[in-house]
C-alpha cells in the first residue's frame, strides 16, 4: 500500500513539471508540440470607458501583456457587456485588484494621476496595474527591468515589460482554465 501511494506522488510531481515547462512562452517551442488544452488560453475583458485620457496607455499596457505571455489575453469588453477588469482614473495613487482576475471574476485598476504628476512612466503604470490583475504582488527590488518593482524603480524608469520571472508567474497563473471563485477582494495601492 505503501509503494503504491509513493507511486502516485511521484506520477503528480511529473505532472506538475509539465506544468512548468509549459509555462514558457509559445515561441520557444514549435507549435505542433504544444498540448492543446493545456494550451488554451484564457480571455479577460477589460472597460476604459472611465480611464479619461489614460486610454492609449492603458492599450498599451495590455499590449505588452498580450506580447509577453500565452495562457491569458486581455481584450476590450464589446459596448454593452460586462467587462472582467474596470479602468478608472482618478487623482489618487494608482492601484488595482490583486487578481489573478479570470472569466466570470472582476477586478478594477486605477489610474491615478498622483503619480504621474511625480513623472512616473504612465505606460508603466498602465501594465504594472495590470500585473496585479493577473496575479502578481508588489516586489520593491527597486530594479527598472522588474515591472512589480513599481515605484521603488526611479520616475526616469520607462520599463513597461514584465521581467521573464514575471511573464512565467502569470503563465502559472493562467496555466488552467478555472473560471473565478467567489473571494475577498485585495486591493494593492501604489503609493511612492
Ligand atoms: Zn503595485
């Protein structure tokens, strides 16, 4: 009985570094390798009709996102449908729903203009917001080539894209297609 249950655990752990390998991006691998449901990827929706004059680097912040991983896309809801992600502006710091945010789920990203008025990047901002949506945390490590590092980085740093550890934590996050749970929402501020 023993050796049977070690078995098992042994077989979940080949599973689980599956998962891993998986995880990197699609165009390190041919295409016709990849295993088509593990593949799948999952659509969130996003609203800017209240993000004022944010809306071109919202865009491009979800942009880089779109370029930077497979499992999860972001896209504009079509008028009239719920969205799964609301983007506001206001004058406060920005911040955002810790997600990950999945179909069904919602969550919302400020843009708050009290940063930008500090001269951070606001295509940065823009896709640092959006990472707390699609799971990640704040990381201050104070590095520009980190996006979760956020104001921690200097106002001069331009970065928007997600560092490779970061791309492949939202490739874990997105590595199933689970629809949302019911769960307390976490609001991240971002404040300098
Ligand atoms: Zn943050």
């Amino acid at each position: 009985m023993f050796r049977r249950t070690f078995a098992l655990i042994a077989a979940n752990a080949a599973v689980g570094a599956a998962v891993v390998l998986g995880a990197a991006p699609a165009t390190a691998a041919p295409a016709d390798t990849a295993a088509p449901a593990a593949m799948a990827a999952v659509t969130i929706t996003y609203d800017d009709s209240y993000a004022a004059e944010f809306k071109d680097a919202v865009a491009q912040g979800v942009a880089i996102w779109n370029q930077s991983v497979t499992n999860v896309r972001i896209v504009k809801a079509a008028v009239g449908t719920r969205a799964n992600v609301r983007v506001i502006a206001d004058n406060n710091w920005p911040r955002a729903t810790l997600g990950p945010v999945r179909p069904g789920g919602s969550g919302t990203v400020w843009m708050g203009r009290q940063a930008v008025q500090q001269g951070y990047n606001v295509v940065r901002i823009a896709a640092h917001e959006f990472g707390h949506i699609l799971g990640l945390p704040d990381r201050r490590t104070g590095l520009c080539s980190d996006l979760m590092s956020g104001s921690s980085a200097p106002t001069s740093c331009a970065n928007a894209k997600p560092s490779a550890a970061e791309a492949s934590q939202v490739q874990r996050n997105y590595a199933t297609t689970l629809t949302q749970a019911p769960t307390r929402e976490i609001i991240l501020v971002d404040a300098a």
